[in-house]
C-alpha cells in the first residue's frame, strides 16, 4: 500500500525537520563541546534524510509492496476501537474526580457491555470485581497511591 | 570460590518466605500471561510493573524475572496445543510442536519443551554465573567512546534484525532517539523541547510509552478481529518424554543452549533469533531433515532450549554494562531504576544482595516453572478457552494502574494513549516498535557520552577508532551496515 508509506515517511520528516530547527535554536555549540542542540539536530537530519529516502524509494515503487489490505481488518472494527480510545479519554477525566473504585467500575462496565457484547449482569459482577480487587491488590496490599475522589 | 560464595549468599536471599513467595507468584502470572494470546514478556512485564513498586529491590526483581521465565514458557504451551504462539519466540516451537500435538503426542512435546527449557535455563545459568563478573570487570576499562560505539552496534543490529524493512527500522531508531531527548539536558540543564509543561521536563515517561507501544496498541489489533481457537479434543495424556525421544534430543538441547545463550549476549538480538537459529542448526545437522515440520521432537527441543538460555544471555549486558539488549531487558532496567538501583561495572560489588538474588531466583525460578507447568498443563488449556472479551478490561486497567502508579499523574496516562494510538498506526504501516523502544531507553546514555568523547578528544571523531574496544564494535556495525546496504546498491547499478 503506496498510501501508507507516503503519509508515514512524510510525517516522519516532519518529525525530523522540526527536531533539527528545535535544535539549531538550541545551539549547536563547538564540535569540542556540543551543545544542547547538537545531537537533536544531528538524528533530526538523520531521520529526514532516511524519511527522504523512504519517500523516494515509494515513489520509484522501490519499497517492497505490502499486500493490499484495507485500513481496519473488518468493516466496522473502527467502532470498537474508538470505544476504547473514548473510555480511556473518560477514565483520563473522571480518575481524580470520582476515585479509583468508581471510575473503574464504570470504565469495565461500559467496556464487557458495549465492546464485549456480554450481558448486564456480567458484566456488573466484573467490573465490581476486578475494580474492588485491584483496589485491595495496589492499595491495601501493596500501598500504592490510588485517588479517593470525592469518596 | 568468589562465584560458589556468591551464589550461596544469593541462595540465603531467594529462600526468605517472602522472595520465594513472590517468585512462585512471578512465573505463576508469567505463565498465565504467556498462555493468553497477544501478550508477551515485554507486554507481562510491563503489565506487573506496578505491583512491584512496593516491594524490596530484591523481591521485586525476582518476581520479575520469574514473570519473564513464566511468559516465555506459556507461550511454548500455546504454540503446542493451538498453534498461536503466545509470544513471538515461540513461532518455531508451532512448526514442530502442533504437528506433534496433532499426531497425538501433545504430552511428551509439552513435556520435552518444559524439560529442555529447565536444562536450557540451568546451563546456561552457569555461564552467566562467570562470565557476568568478567564483563564486569571488562567493562571498567569503558569510559564514553566505548559506551557510544557498543550502543550504536546495537541499535543497528535491532534494525537489521527486524522483520521488515530495515529503513524503517532505521528510522523508528532515529525517532527513539529524539524522544529521548525531550526534557532537561543532562550536561547543561537546558530544557527541550518540553514546551514549558512540568511534567515533560523529566523527559517522556519509559513505563508509558512501553505500556503504550506494546500492550494498548496490542489491544486495539486484538479488538479488531474475533478471535477463534481451534482447541484441541483430545485428552493430554502422559507427558513424560520415551526413551527415544531422550536420544532424539539431547544434542539439540545442548547445541540450543549454547547458541541461545551467546546469540542473547549481543546486543539488538532476542530470542525469536535464537530459536530460529536452533530450528536450523538442527535440520542442517540432522540425518533426517525432510521431516523437520511433520512433528519430531528434535524441532521442540531444540529451540525451546534456545528460547530459554538467551534471557541468561541477555543478562550479562544488562547486569555487568547497564545495557539492555531488547525490550525485555529495558524493562528490567526500568524497574532496577525504579528501585535506585543503576546496573552496571559496580553492580556486582555495590549491590551484591541484587546481582545474587536474581541469579538464584532464576535457579528457583526454573524449577518452579517445571513443577507448575507439568500438573498444570489442563488449568493453561481452560485458560485458552476463556475468551478474549473478558480479558481485554483487565488488562486495560493493569495499563492504567501501571502508568498511573509510577508519577500519581494523569499526564501518564495520556501519555500512553497517545503511543498506543502510534503503536497501532505503526502495525497498520509496517513499522517495528522494537528499535523505537531500545534506542528510546539508550538514547540519554548515547548523547551523554557521545558529547563526552567528543569533549575528550577536542572535537575529532577519530577517539572512536583509535581505541580498540571501540573500533571493534563499530567495525561490527559497518560490516552489518554495509550488509544492509549492499543489495540495494547492486540493484542499482544492475537497474542502471
């Protein structure tokens, strides 16, 4: 797949080219006593100049082709994934408000009843389960800071 | 004897009730990480990171080699019994192990892979027992020239190894790289690149970025597709190994250990390497090579030995230079960091209590393994069965709780999300998460001493040749560079 190596080799230049000016703003100092900025600038052009390549290589057809396969594996696998992207964005936002017990409760129930397909009541016991046991594992047993939330 | 005194002392750790405790939990989940499929060493490592955080150094470094012991060890199961290998070293063990499975003699194979793992894993054990001391001292004699050269041979022998292509790999390299040098410079305290947000200053968190790259993104991949086992019927019946298929695998066991073991001493090497080598070092020397891949044992033995000897390998790196010879080892490095202790030429003087107790841990270690995964070969079968959907939550929330535990910051957290979503766009586009990670680990280090010389020899990059430890590991890496770049060159001039 062409498309793959064009949009990966370009964001990889970027990449690249933004540690380089980074760098040179840093300062690259004399070769006897490099600076902050040398070895950024030094990989940075590496790395451009490799992403070059990769892009030349795609356009000369030079890159040995991957086997043309759609983007996700099955039609509608984009759904499940981006569930789990959205509970771990709400587990982000919701950890130090609610407490460790309550958003892990929430964030296991959604994810055994929407991604899993299991039923309620499963999926409940679950994430009762795996939320209060790893509290009594990390926190009780091993005293590792977890939040309390508003408990 | 310094190695017999040591070893005892270690032995006076290991057997403390809680050590021994923690070690039988180690391989325990390892081999429960092992079976389930989609998770590795690396992934069960990182996974149970954060239960060690409140453990001794010691303790916590013994229940993490025994969780690598378990995993490799789990995925041999799985190859055997499913034909998925429950990690990638255990591709090999598929060829040969299912075919076996399949003809009925699912016992001895499951059998002969733990019996030539315990042999492999004790063997080799003595060679990291006196060799780690010996490299130790030859590592005093390192000074930055040395140190630069031995990491550049590794980073690129971790791309040329790679599976795919090696630009790419180059350049997931160079991207490691300059993720290692976000935040404060370590020689002039200079901030980069971390856009005047605090908790970039310390740089990019390594336990979010691994858990990201390798168990989050693994979880997308797994989502994606229903997974389907096709379980085997049959009843395990017997798994001690004949007579003949003792004969049939002593030589492979020990041709195995001593390549797995020196294969995992170098650098960007891992074991799916080792035990690819064994498959074929055993069917060139075999009498009988058509029938490698129709289920003899010699192709379980062999690279299961192989499989199990190279983490000893990879030890010596890690212990006696501080350096991490792949993903697995860099996370072994993370959590000695974690704990205050920095690997290295002093490790074995400055804390002898750890040096010891992991190498007894392994001895202990590799008897638990045989005595667990022989009675509980049917309790790994049930643990196939149970399908993925149950699994993936509570995997979710160890990736949370790890990257949460180590800062108490939500930072984290994004952190991992972010190189999870990367991890997953990096499978979608052939790229190779392994040269990210190591030269990500070793990047600091690199640029630290790479300054160093160049200040140490006033700017000329000659120190690099002139010294010969130095000129040897970067004559490797040329003659490998050169390797890579020849075919490419040739169809050049050929297409011209």
């Amino acid at each position: 797949m062409k498309i793959y190596d064009w949009v990966s080799g370009l964001l990889c230049l970027c990449v690249g080219l933004a540690f380089v000016a980074g760098g040179v703003r840093m300062g690259l100092g004399p070769l006897d006593a490099p600076g902050s900025g040398f070895f950024p600038t030094m990989i940075g052009g590496i790395l451009s100049a490799l992403s070059l390549a990769l892009l030349a290589a795609t356009a000369l057809g030079k890159m040995q082709a991957m086997e043309p396969r759609p983007f996700w594996k099955e039609p509608n696998s984009w759904v499940k994934v981006s569930l789990v992207v959205l509970s771990l964005i709400f587990y982000m936002a919701a950890l130090e408000y609610l407490g460790y017990i309550a958003t892990t409760i929430v964030f296991i129930l959604f994810l055994l009843r929407f991604v899993g397909k299991k039923s309620w009541g499963i999926s409940l016991a679950m994430a009762l389960l795996v939320s209060l046991g790893s509290y009594a594992l990390f926190k009780m047993a091993l005293g590792v800071y977890l939040p309390r939330g508003w408990m | 004897m310094v190695a017999v005194d040591g070893l005892m002392y270690g032995f006076g750790i290991v057997f403390l009730p809680q050590n021994l405790l923690f070690c039988f939990i180690g391989v325990f989940v390892g081999t429960l990480i092992g079976v389930l499929p989609g998770l590795g060493p690396s992934g069960a490592l990182a996974l149970l990171l954060p239960v060690t955080f409140g453990l001794a150094p010691a303790t916590a470094i013994i229940m993490l080699s025994g969780i690598y012991y378990g995993a490799m060890y789990g995925g041999s199961t799985t190859s055997i019994l499913i034909n998925i290998p429950g990690e990638a070293a255990s591709v090999i063990t598929c060829l040969d192990g299912y075919q076996m499975a399949r003809k009925g003699r699912a016992g001895p194979a499951l059998g002969m892979a733990a019996i030539a793992s315990f042999i492999a894993g004790t063997i080799s054990l003595f060679g990291l027992l006196f060799l780690a001391p010996t490299f130790a001292n030859l590592a005093l004699e390192f000074s930055s020239p040395e140190y630069v050269s031995l990491i550049l041979c590794g980073l690129i022998l971790v791309s040329f190894l790679g599976s795919g292509s090696r630009l790419k790999a180059f350049m997931m390299a160079c991207v490691g790289l300059l993720l290692g040098t976000v935040g404060t410079d370590p020689i002039e305290g200079m901030e980069r690149f971390s856009f005047g947000i605090p908790y970039l200053m310390d740089g990019v968190g390594l336990i979010p970025v691994i858990m990201g790259l390798f168990g989050i993104s693994e979880i997308f991949s797994n989502l994606e597709e229903q997974h389907f086992h096709g379980i085997l019927k049959e009843k395990i019946t017997n798994l001690l190994p004949t007579l003949q298929d003792w004969k049939d695998s002593t030589w492979p066991i020990i041709r195995g250990t001593v390549l797995g073991f020196f294969v995992g001493v170098i650098p960007g090497t891992n074991t799916v390497i080792a035990s690819t080598m064994s498959y074929a070092l055993e069917k060139k020397v075999s009498k009988h090579p058509e029938k490698f891949g129709t289920g003899i044992i010699e192709g379980v033995a062999g690279p299961e030995a192989a499989n199990n000897s190279g983490p000893s390998g990879a030890f010596i790196p890690l212990l006696s230079l501080g350096i991490p010879t792949n993903a697995t080892m860099a996370l072994l490095l993370a959590s000695l960091m974690i704990h205050g202790i920095t690997p290295g030429p002093f490790l074995i003087t400055q804390s002898p209590d750890i040096f010891w107790s992991v190498i007894a841990s392994m001895y202990i270690g590799n008897v638990m393994l045989l005595a667990l995964n022989l009675p509980l070969v049917g309790l790994w079968v049930q643990v196939i069965k149970i399908p993925y959907a149950y699994f993936f939550p509570i995997i979710l929330v160890f990736c949370l709780l790890g990257s949460y535990c180590i800062g108490s910051t939500i930072f984290d957290i994004g952190v991992m999300l972010v190189f999870g979503i990367v991890g997953f766009l990096m499978k979608k586009f052939a790229y190779e998460s392994t040269p990210l990670i190591l030269a990500f680990i070793l990047g600091p280090m690199f640029e630290e001493n790479f300054r160093r010389a160049l200040v140490l020899s006033f700017g000329s990059f000659r120190i690099f040749f002139e010294r010969p430890i130095s000129a040897a590991f970067l004559v490797a890496a040329m003659v490998l560079l050169a390797f890579t770049l020849l075919p490419t060159f040739r169809k050049i001039r050929m297409g011209a």
